[in-house]
C-alpha cells in the first residue's frame, strides 16, 4: 500500500489525532490511535482503534486502491505513560517527551519519553548531571556511536553471504541490513537444507526471510523467551500474526534443544506465547471477524453459486464436510496437503469448533470475504481451486465436439 521509499504523516485527521503510514520490512505499518486506557502489562487493540485508522487511511489512498479490514496482518497497542513536569508554572501540565529534573538533593531523574528517543533521552540525562555536578566530560559522542555490526558492513555486504555460504538473495539482505557485520556468525549456523538451492538457510515460515538459524542467534544473545524471538529478535508477530503462529512450534523446539528445556517447560512457552499472539498482537480481533454471530450478506446468486461449490466436496449432502470430503477431492485433482495442515485450514472457518464445517459457516466465510472483513482464507482458495479444475476436467459434450469420429 506503500512505496518502498516514501512515508506519509498527517496531523490533521477527522478527530485530531495524527495518522502515519510507512513502508516497513516490505509491508505498511498504520498508526496511531491515542485515548485514555487503564495501566495493564498487556495492553489488547481494540477493533474501534483498528477501524479508526482504515477509515482515516482511505483518504490518502487512489480510488482504484481498497485497504479492507481483512488486510490487516496485524494489530497491537501500547501505553505511554505522559509525565507531569515538576518544574512547570501549570502544575496540571503533561508532556508527551521525556522530562529531566534535578532535586534539592542533586538526584537527576527522567521519566517519560518513548523507545524511538532514547538516544536523545540519554543525551539529556548525561548533560544535565554533568552540568549540576561539574562533571569531568567532553561533548556527547552518540550520534557518531555506531551499534554493534556495524564496523564492517557496507551496501553489498550481502552479496558476499550469496557467494560464500549459499543463501537466497532475500534472506542474504535480510540478515545484513538486520546484524551488520555480524550476519556473517548467523550464516555460520545456518543449517543445510539438502537442496541445489539455497544451500542453507531453512526459513521459519516461506513467505518471510526469518531463518532458523536467528533462533539459534538469539539464544546466544540472551533470548529466553519465544515471545522475545516472535516479537524482538524476528519481527514475525508485528508482521503477520498468523505467520507467527505457525512458526512457534519450531521456534520453542529450536530454543528447548539450546536450553535443554523439559516437555513442561516447553509446554508453558507455547502457551504463554500462544496468548501473546491472541491477545495482544491482534489475532484475536481477527478471528472475530468470522463468528457464530456473523451475518450473512449475499445475494441470492451468490448463496446459489457458493452452495454448489460446498456440494463438491459434500457429496453426500450431510450440510457439513470434514477432512475426509476435502481429502477427496484433493485426490481427485491429484493434489496432496498433509493431515495437521488440512485441520488447521478447516479449524479456520469451523466456529463450533466441531470438527467440521457446516454450510452456514462456509456462507459466514464467503459473506465476510466479500465485505473484506476477512482476506487470505486458505479454504476459500482451496475450494475455488479445486471447484475450477474439477470443472476444466469435465468430458466434452457430444454434440459440441462435432459428433465425434
């Protein structure tokens, strides 16, 4: 939705508050809401807050371009906490920047501020204790600081991880922009993949270039956590939080082998990591947008058209298909899609949770579809593609093949 190269800010919107959108790791990240909230360590976007920001969005975007509700990957929210300067003649006045204050005792506090400033906040802290104390110091040096992995790195850094170790492209970039220098220590980690190419570099999940071997990494840097490496050390739950879901199970199996972590242990990360995802990183607000309650908003020829669809795979008009139905037809168009995907596929859309999907549900999935309330459904392509094939093998007619020989 936006170009690589080009971000947008408007102060501006319909209530005052201020919108951005910018490109990030090849997708677009929107913001921001700013409201009143109680103080919880773990703070859960709200659907008002992520349909503010769709509407305000559309404004800036061509008529040919349409930002759905099932375009969002992603939702998350935090709190800032605004700090009331002291110092200040209005004792009711907050700042939305950090504040640095010295007391009668020569104690130097800040307080406020935000993660992108603390450079700035440092800064700050330093110059304010040097002057009160008459501190030995020269001037402040962090702007020229370079992090760690930067000593060595140049713009074609990557194409040497290419050439010498066998990674994709992609994946060579990623780690290079991302470590520095130190991509190197990654690609040295990387597993063989067996493969002519990559030669290695196994991907946690196809469409992101997130490789096991950043697991590995971030163990040694002192990732405890699978939320850390979801959140931090990968950038996977803010990117696509589906996308991090599926990538968990190899992601705690990876830190239990470096850890020796027990089954129990391995158990809680999953879980705790799980509600991570759910709660706060948006998949929960996604998944209600297809619920027992969803209604169903489809012309009669639509109903018509998706129910003949659904009676491909029930063919034996039970109202309901399982995995079974869909095995099925999967064989009869020579595809194949291992067991635990085709439940995680219908697991999507069954909201009883029975085991299969019933009609009703499949409407609930095509209605939501159509209203962009939900996009990237895996069954609705499934058995649209399956439908399309099974139709292009049909026999000719016979009196359209000109009465055959």
């Amino acid at each position: 939705f936006s170009p690589d190269n080009m971000g947008l800010l408007d102060p501006a919107t319909s209530d005052g508050r201020v919108i951005f959108f910018l490109p990030w790791e090849k997708m677009t990240i929107a913001g921001t809401t700013d409201s009143p909230t109680d103080v919880t360590s773990h703070p859960i976007p709200t659907e008002e807050d992520i349909n503010f920001i769709l509407s305000e969005v559309r404004n800036y975007l061509g008529t040919d371009v349409e930002v759905r509700r099932g375009d969002v990957l992603a939702a998350w929210s935090g709190i800032r906490p605004l700090v009331t300067n002291p110092d200040s003649k209005d004792t009711q006045s907050i700042s939305r920047n950090h504040v640095v204050t010295i007391s009668d005792s020569g104690l130097v506090t800040i307080a406020g501020g935000k993660w992108t400033t603390y450079r700035a906040m440092a800064r700050d802290t330093i110059d304010a204790a040097v002057r009160a104390h008459s501190l030995p110091a020269g001037s402040c040096s962090t702007m020229g600081l370079q992090l760690e992995g930067a000593q060595d790195w140049s713009p074609t850094l990557h194409i040497r991880l290419v050439q010498d170790y066998g990674l994709e492209s992609e994946v060579a970039q990623h780690l290079a922009s991302t470590y520095g220098d130190k991509a190197f220590e990654v690609a040295k980690i990387a597993q063989v993949t067996g493969k002519r190419w990559p030669i290695v570099g196994k991907r946690l999940v196809s469409e992101f270039p997130y490789i096991e071997a950043e697991v590995v990494y971030g163990v040694k840097e002192y990732a405890r956590t699978a939320v850390d490496i979801l959140s931090r050390r990968t950038r996977l739950a803010f990117l696509n939080v589906q996308a991090a879901d599926e990538a968990l199970p190899r992601i705690v199996d990876i830190m239990a082998k470096e850890l020796n972590w027990s089954e129990q242990k391995k158990k809680e990360q999953l879980e705790t990591a799980k509600t991570f995802l759910y709660y706060e990183m948006g998949y929960k607000v996604k998944t209600d947008q297809l619920t027992d309650s969803s209604e169903i908003c489809l012309v009669p020829s639509d109903i018509e058209r998706y129910k003949k669809r659904f009676h491909m795979f029930d063919k034996d008009k039970k109202g309901f298909i399982t995995i079974l139905d869909v095995q099925r037809v999967l064989q009869s168009i020579s595809v194949q899609i291992d067991e635990n995907t085709l439940h995680e596929i219908l697991n999507e859309v069954d909201l009883n949770k029975n085991g299969q999907v019933e009609l009703n549900e499949f409407l609930q999935l095509m209605s939501a579809i159509q209203k962009g309330r939900v996009s990237g459904s895996r069954l609705a392509v499934l058995m649209k593609s399956a439908e399309e094939k099974l139709r292009h093998r049909q026999a000719i007619p016979v009196d359209r093949s000109g009465g055959g020989l």
